[in-house]
C-alpha cells in the first residue's frame, strides 16, 4: 500500500522567531519513504536540522515576521496490516531489576505524568490484573472509556492528573493518562505522536490530525497502543517519540504565534497516479483552528 503523507501549518509571526519543527517521519520508517519528507519553509529560509536526544529529526530556523507556511510531503510504502495483528498477548513485565538501561527514564514522572500523584489510584484500579499484556490493556480500556474526546476540550497545559478529574480531552490526554498509569505499576512507557490514517474504516471520516499514542515495553521490546481510538488502524507513522508530549512538540517556537492554518494528510494513493510531493493542493479535510 502507498499513502500519502504530509502537513501545512500556517503561523501568524509578530517578530522573527526561532523555531523547532518536529514533523519528519522517524529514522525507523525512512527506508519506506519514496521520497524525502523535507521541510519547506515559505517564505523561504535557512533550515537547519539534528536529532534530539531520543533520536528524533528535528529542523530549526529563525522564522520572519508575517505569515509563515511550513510543508512536508511524500509518499510512504506500507505493509496495509491492521495494528492489532502486531499484538502479542503472552507479552510478560519484566521486573525492574532487570530492565534494560536505556528504559529506566521511562518509569519516571515528567512534565505532564504525575505518577506520584497517580500512583494510589493507578494500583487500586489496576494492581488485581496480571502482569504483562493483559494489565496494560486494562489500563487502556480504562483510559479510552474515562475520558471523552473533543478537539473543544483541548488545552496545551492540561496534565494526566488532571485529565482524569476533569474526564476529557485529545488525544495526547488519553496518552498521557495511560503513560503515568504504566510507569506507576513499574512499566516503562513512552509517548509517540504521528500519522494515523482512517482507512479502511466507513466514513464519515473526521478531519485527519496528528495523533498520539504510547508504546509500552513488555516482554523485552516495545509494543505499541493506542489509548484514544483503542481499536486496530491501518497506516499508522511514526514521526516522534519522547516521554511525553513536551519532548516531541510538533513545532516549539521561542515568542509569540498564532496558528491560522493547520492540515495533515494521510491518504491511500490509489493506482499509479503520483501526486507532487511537495506543494499543489491535496485533497484535505481541514481541521478548524479556534
């Protein structure tokens, strides 16, 4: 399978200001681009880039004042297999004591995961169920079902303790909710964001959007879920990984913006029609900008 993937983020600048773009697809999926998925910047400016200590592509540059268009495109070759034949439901915990180096930071608490906050309750709700698979799944049918999902109930501040007293939010809120109930049961997890195509699914689709959702280490490698939609799609990409959604922001700019303009495509190419990779006017489903 072919997908088209790709972003325009339209930003209103008052002054120059340095920014950091988080939007290539990551290393692990490059070798399926067709083409590079390089950062077009209009008006057209110096870019710079370099991996962040998680391994990420980042792109940074000094945006001018005005109107500001950052682009990415290409096309990506996919396997077209549903998430869920991925799943492996004998996957064990590994106990802390012999956890691999590299995934300790992964138990810890972080900008937006309070696990000291959530640690009484992540055991009460979730500390009968067994180890492994079947524990991270309960904690993810609980997340997907506590809180209820509306892009009017986004809030860039909003932590997991609070998403879940106040019972809703997007989907980085249902990760966040789902990572810190891991790392208070002693299992590493980590935040993803990326592409996450509607199809296969019946329509009516929802405006497409960049998503969010964790990977969880069991059974000595890392498995992904998906805490907000909690059922099996096909073509998902990843672009990020971090501990949460403060290490991966899709764009982090040091000064005043305002987002005017935000689409994200991530569409089945059908046949051998190749559309540009970069410009042109996809077919897109703009999600509005409040």
């Amino acid at each position: 399978m072919r997908i088209l993937i790709g972003s325009e983020l339209t930003f209103e600048f008052p002054q120059p200001t340095p920014v950091v773009a988080l939007l290539a697809v990551h290393a692990s999926r490059v070798s399926d681009l067709e083409a590079p998925d390089a950062l077009v910047v209009s008006p057209s400016v110096a870019v710079q880039g370099y991996r962040d200590e998680f391994g990420n592509w980042c792109s940074r540059f000094l945006a001018p004042a005005g109107t500001v268009s950052l682009r990415t495109r290409t096309i990506i070759r996919d396997s077209g297999h549903w998430d869920s034949e991925q799943a492996e439901l004998s996957a064990s915990q590994t106990m802390v004591h012999e956890l691999p180096a590299e995934t300790l930071q992964f138990l810890l608490g972080s900008r937006y995961c309070e696990t000291d906050l959530l640690s009484e309750t992540a055991w009460k709700l979730f500390g009968h169920e067994p180890l492994g698979w079947a524990r991270v799944q309960a904690i993810v049918d609980f997340v997907n079902g506590h809180l209820t999902f509306g892009y009017e109930y986004s809030r860039s501040t909003r932590t997991a303790w609070e998403a879940f007293n106040e019972r809703r939010g997007v989907c980085r809120d249902f990760a966040h909710l789902a990572l810190a109930f891991c790392r208070c049961l002693n299992i590493p997890a980590r935040y993803c964001t990326g592409y996450v195509s509607d199809i296969g699914l019946p329509p009516p689709h929802a405006p497409q959007d960049f998503a969010a959702w964790i990977e969880v280490f069991l059974g000595g490698r890392w498995h992904m879920f998906d805490p907000r939609n909690n059922s099996p799609r096909i073509g998902r990409v990843l672009v990020a990984r971090g501990r949460d959604a403060a290490d991966v922001p899709l764009t982090l700019t040091f000064g005043p913006s305002e987002l005017k303009r935000f689409v994200v495509t991530a569409e089945e190419v059908v046949g051998d029609t190749t559309p540009p990779y970069v410009g042109g006017n996809p077919q897109t489903r703009d999600r509005v900008i409040e």
